[in-house]
C-alpha cells in the first residue's frame, strides 16, 4: 500500500515537473523564433520514437503548422488510387484543420504536442479526447508513412508527427460521424412526426389485401416520398412510382435515397427522358408517366415491377389518363399487381367509380396545417377577360412591401409567387430584383422546367439571418415539389396550359384561370411550418366561380400522340379504351384522320412502317415524322438542328423587350422564330471564339445540342429495327 501511494507521489512531481515545463516553452511571452524544446529518445522515460535518425529533433512548438506541408500530407489522404483515400472532401478537412490550430494557438497551446505516456495513467487532472473516440484508421501506420514522397522537405516529418497528424484526422472522421448521426437522428424524427406515419400499418395492410388503394393526402403529409418507403420495407422489391414532372423524379429519387442512406448506392433511382439512374440492383424507381408508356409498348404486362404507384393523379394530364385506363385493363391479366394512386386533391368519387369492380381501398391522410389568413387584394376588376398583353409587376412587389412593414426579418418565412409562365416569372423576378438592391433583405429565386437542376435546387437552400427568399414560381411549386419555410404565398389565380383546336390542327399555350382546388393547394403552401397568410389577387366572388377541379388535358389537347401509342401497344379498338373520362368523339376521329394524312396509319387504321418508326421516338408526331425525311433525304443534321429549336420554349423573353426599338422586331418575325434559332446556331458554331451571352449558350445552344445527341441515337435506333 505504502509502496504504490509513493510511487503514485513520485508520478505527480515528475507530471507537475512537466507540466511547468511546457507551460514555459508555449508561453505566450516568450521569443518565437529563439524558444525550442528537445525530446530526445531516451529509454529512461520509457520514449522510443522508432525513427531511423537518432538526432536531437528541434520543433518550434507555436508556429509550427501542418499546412506547410500541405502538398505532402494530401498524399497521405489521397493515396495512390480512389479507394485508398482517407477523406472524401479535401478542403474540408484542411478547413477543420485550421480551425484547430487556430484554436489551440488561442487558448495557448503547442500544435505538436507531446508524446502520450508521459503523462501518468494514473493522473486524471488532464483528460485526453482520444479516449473517447471510438474509431481508429484501418490503414496501417507504416503504409500511410511509406505514402510520403521522397523531398528534402519531408525529412522535417517525422513519424512522431505524422502520429499527431492522423491523431487530428480522427479528430475529425469523429467529428463528421458524429454530424452525421445527428443529423440521422434529426431526419428519424422528422419522419417519425409527419402525419402519413400514424396510417402506415394501414397503408401496408390495403396494399396487401386490395388490389386498387387510392390515397389522398393533404400536401406536405409525406405521402409521396414515405409510402414507397413503407412499401420497401414491407416486403415489396419491385416499385415504380410515376411522376408528372422531371423535377420531381430527380428531387425524390435524391430525397428518398438520403432517407434510405443508399446516396451513392442504386436501390432508389429514377428515369426522366434521356437520363436515368437506374440499374439492375434498383429496387424504388421514380418515372415520368410516359417513359413508363412506352416500356408497356415493350412490356406488355410490366412483368419488372410488383408495385405501379401513380403519383399526382388529380392533375389530369393526357398521359396520366392514358395510363389509368392501361393500369385498369392490366390489372385483369396481371392478379399479382398493385396498383396505388395518390394525391392531394382528388375527386374520391369519380377514382372509386373508376375502380369499383376492384373494390378499390380509399385511406385519407389530413395535413399538418397551420392557421392560414386569407386576404383577397384584386389587381382588376374584370375577371375572366382578355389579360394584358404585359403583366404589371407592382402588385407583387407591394405584397414584399407590406410583409417588409408588418413582419420584422426576426420571424423567419419565405414568399412564394405563383404566376402562369416563364415571361410573366421574368418580368416580375425583373422589378422584385430592383427591390430587392434597396431593400438588401430579399433573395430571388425563379422556379420553373426550363431551369437546370442545379438552380432549380437553389429553392431549398437556407437564407442568412434576416433574409428571405422570394420563389417566383409556376405551377410546378404547387404539388410536385414541397419547400419548407414558406409562410406567404402570392396567387396570381392563372396558369398555362396547352390548349387545342381540332378543326385547324393547332396547339398554343394558352393561360387559363385555375380550379378551387389548386388555389387551396396553393394555399396550404403557407401553412406547413407555422402559421402563414395568402394573398390571392382576385376577389372571393371570383373563387367562388372557379371549376371545384382541373378540368383533364384530355379535352384540351391533340390526341395524336396517344393514340399512336394505343394502337401500337395492340389495342384492339382504340374508340372503346376505358378512359376515366373519355374525351368527345369529335376529337378522336380527327386525331386518326391526321394519322392517316401523315402516313402513320393505313386506311383500315392499321400502323404503318413509319408509324411504327414514331412510336419508338419519344418526341411530337410531327418532329418524329421530320426527322425521318431527314434521314430518307440525307439532312439529318440541318433537320436536327431544326427539331431541337423547336422542342424547347422560345428563348424570346421580355426581358429583351427593354427599348421600342428591340421589341418591335419580334413582330416582323413573329412566325418564323424557329429560323432565327437555326441562324444563332449557325452563327455560333462560326465563332472562333466563345464570344456568346451565357444565356443563349445555356438555353438556345446546349439544350437543343443535348436533344440532338439524345435523338440521333434514337433515330438510328430505330432504322436499324
């Protein structure tokens, strides 16, 4: 007893000893440049550093920092090939790096620091963080030490610093595992809370039990990226859920993945046209209704899929209808399947009378909704009349006036502006950006399908303190996309659709006022993180004569296209197909008269070789049939080039139309625009230099040049068939 408490005391002196000893040498007072301490190798403190040279190593405690060598030590990190790696995002972790010497500088500690076991095991004066760490590198110490280059410079390594220098890399693989699970353990809650979570057992049991579920779910009660999830993991490995929108198979294939922490593996994926991200071992895959057409055009019984989850139902699209009655008349041959359909605002009744010989199971999720004021400020008095031929911006920015008087910048809460098209979202992003420059409290943000995915993402990031965001936005906001902190929201009560005659043949898009029922989705946008406000810029009487919901694209469009496909996929009498609501008779006879006029079908309505040709192509009857003659012809690239301008919208916005000058001349071209895209796109392929504004490069250049790539290979695809 007596013999161990003495020993214990010598410890004490010999760590007070040191411990006096280096609070001199890293004394803030002290000469930098003349201060140094020797640790030698000495058996007799029991220090044996294992290194070839024998020399007494001088280190300048203080000023020595890693990033001198930074160059050396990422070959430590990086090592020769990608899986040797220590760390996935370098200048992260030189960024930690130097906040920790810079924080060991301030509290007036060495950046070397000295050899562990000196310090007694049996004082606990001093804890080490080390020992809480429960990881270590797998990578052996002499392999990461042979990584070194053989430089004069790295003499001045040696392997005690190379010890300190992995040390503070598990400081910080430590430190990003435990962000990591934080935020884990922040994302099980959030998912744990939305209201979709409280029905999932009944979700499971009708999918199991039913044939046909329908379920209809307030916005943002995470129906759309929790059920193919709850599905998943109940047991269903073969689930396509179908999308409206491009946007939002790419954004939930990346949230769902995120959730499902297989980001860089391919259990969830998507395919949108021309790009996928799909492979064998993908298990949840978010698809665009009509590419998921045409693999019924290929596979006639979807054979790959266990589960068809169509998504957004209420919208109405062509293809959307289409592919109702194609799940209704599959689910005869295929007993197996299960089919779910999903949305915000369904008509319950008309979907269950659709499915009633499926005994269809209908489950409601309610939101998660917060009190939502309603205020009505008109911007004219007559509704339903011919619209100005340019929006006027002020009434939006005098809604961004009116939240900068009555909400200060400390309640958090973004604007979200609804408007109908991309030149009414340029001309009001135009006069908010002014404001914005005066009022230095307001971000911008335009939101629309002809955005790159990248600015499309800019919509979810966080603002600064004391700044918020303004979306302009189309409809693209109001059910296929959901962003959180959105607390007003500004509805215009407009949206463009594609508009259709069928006595002259012509498509346009055209503004239409919108239903009740997408001015509450609208709505609700206000009130999913707390209590928020709506200013509709219309009158209550004028809601009040709004259709109860959207009328379907069915009878607003060319049928062509769908009815191409029909009769391809070997339907027997396109004039019966079971359509939920089937378009006038009117309509269908001149969409086979126009099939027949352009080769696709023969006179007892039978599919042709170029018909079979434009079926394959997923582009517009009339661009497939062009693209064709250019290849019998020998043109296929002029044709090419043609095609692409004519597949994307006009890059002739208002925001060219600054001087009297510049907006009369759109008016001596009006008709012939897709020959002034094809003269840019000569014009640039002519420069010797990139001498081009970035905008038309981004919209008149690369993404008609991304279609032609995308098309030739289809169109040679499809000839050599």
């Amino acid at each position: 007893m007596s013999d161990h408490y003495s020993r214990h005391k010598k410890s004490s002196k010999h760590h007070k000893r040191y411990s006096r000893s280096r609070s001199r040498s890293c004394s803030k007072k002290h000469k930098s440049s003349n201060v140094s301490k020797n640790y030698r190798s000495s058996s007799k403190n029991g220090y044996d550093e294992s290194s070839s040279s024998n020399h007494n190593e001088e280190t300048n405690l203080v000023e020595f920092s890693f990033h001198d060598y930074k160059y050396e030590l990422n070959r430590i990190l990086l090592g020769h090939y990608y899986r040797e790696a220590l760390v996935d995002n370098l200048d992260d972790f030189w960024l930690f790096l130097k906040k920790y010497e810079n924080l060991l500088k301030k509290s007036g500690q060495c950046i070397l620091q000295p050899p562990k076991f000196h310090i007694e095991v049996t004082n606990t004066s001093n804890y080490d963080k080390s020992l809480g760490i429960y990881m270590r590198l797998t990578t052996s110490f002499n392999e990461l030490f042979g990584r070194l280059p053989q430089t004069e410079k790295c003499h001045n390594l040696s392997q005690s610093k190379i010890r300190q220098f992995l040390d503070i890399l598990t400081y910080y693989l430590d430190f990003r595992q435990k962000e990591k699970f934080n935020k884990l353990k922040k994302l099980r809650k959030t998912q744990n809370n939305l209201p979709v979570a409280v029905h999932r057992e009944e979700i499971l049991d009708a999918v199991r039990n039913q044939q046909v579920v329908i379920l209809a779910g307030d916005t943002g009660c995470g129906k759309s990226t929790q059920v193919p999830q709850y599905l998943f993991q109940g047991g269903f490995d073969k689930i396509a859920c179908t999308q409206p929108r491009r946007i939002a198979c790419v954004s939930l294939s990346k949230r769902v993945s995120h959730e499902m922490l297989c980001e860089y593996d391919s259990i969830v994926g998507y395919q949108i046209r021309f790009e996928r991200s799909k492979n064998l071992k993908t298990k949840i895959l978010f698809i665009t209704e009509g590419l998921l057409l045409r693999q019924l055009s290929v596979e006639e019984n979807l054979t790959q899929y266990s589960v068809l989850i169509l998504d957004e139902v209420h919208e109405r699209n062509l293809f959307g209808d289409f592919l109702l009655g194609i799940c209704k008349c599959l689910l005869k041959s295929r007993p197996d399947l299960k089919l779910v359909l999903m949305s915000a605002t369904i008509n319950l009744q008309l979907f269950s009378n659709f499915f009633s010989a499926e005994e269809a199971k209908v489950i409601q999720v309610p939101g998660r909704l917060y009190p939502i004021k309603l205020q009505y400020m008109p911007t004219s008095k007559d509704f339903g009349t011919k619209k100005a031929t340019k929006l006027d911006p002020q009434p939006y920015i005098n809604i961004m006036s009116l939240i900068d008087q009555k909400y200060p910048t400390e309640e958090k809460g973004d604007l979200l502006i609804f408007l109908s098209g991309l030149n009414e979202i340029t001309t009001v992003e135009d006069a908010a950006k002014e404001y914005a420059e005066k009022n230095k409290n307001w971000i911008i943000l335009p939101l629309h399908s002809q955005l790159s995915i990248a600015d499309q993402d800019k919509v979810f990031d966080y603002c600064p303190e004391g700044v918020r965001k303004c979306i302009i936005a189309t409809n693209i906001a109001e059910t296929s996309i959901t962003i959180d902190g959105i607390r007003f929201v500004a509805d215009s009560g407009k949206v463009k659709e594609m508009s259709y005659d069928a006595e002259c043949k012509m498509q346009r898009l055209k503004e239409f006022w919108i239903s009740q029922a997408s001015a509450e989705q609208r709505k609700g946008r206000a009130g999913r993180t707390g209590p928020g406000v709506c200013f509709r810029l219309y009158t209550d009487k004028d809601f009040q004569g709004l259709d109860p919901f959207t009328t379907a694209e069915i009878h607003k469009v060319p049928l062509e296209s769908v009815l191409l496909q029909m009769i391809s996929m070997g339907l027997p009498n396109a004039r019966l197909f079971p359509f939920i609501e089937p378009p006038p008779p009117e309509n269908m006879e001149n969409a086979i008269l126009a099939l027949k006029q352009i080769d696709a079908l023969t006179v007892d309505e039978k599919l042709t070789s170029l018909g079979k040709a434009l079926a394959k192509i997923p582009v517009d009857i009339t661009i497939g049939k062009m693209l064709m003659m250019g290849c019998v012809f020998q043109q296929l690239q002029p044709v090419l080039t043609l095609c692409a301008a004519l597949s994307i919208q006009s890059p002739f916005t208002s925001r060219a139309y600054r001087d009297h000058e510049c907006e009369k001349k759109p008016i001596q071209y009006r008709n012939i625009k897709t020959v002034i895209l094809r003269r840019v796109w000569i014009e640039f392929h002519c420069l010797k230099k990139f001498d081009i504004n970035l905008f038309i490069y981004n919209v008149v250049i690369r993404k008609p040049k991304l279609l032609d790539n995308n098309i030739i290979f289809l169109v040679f695809r499809v000839i050599k068939v």
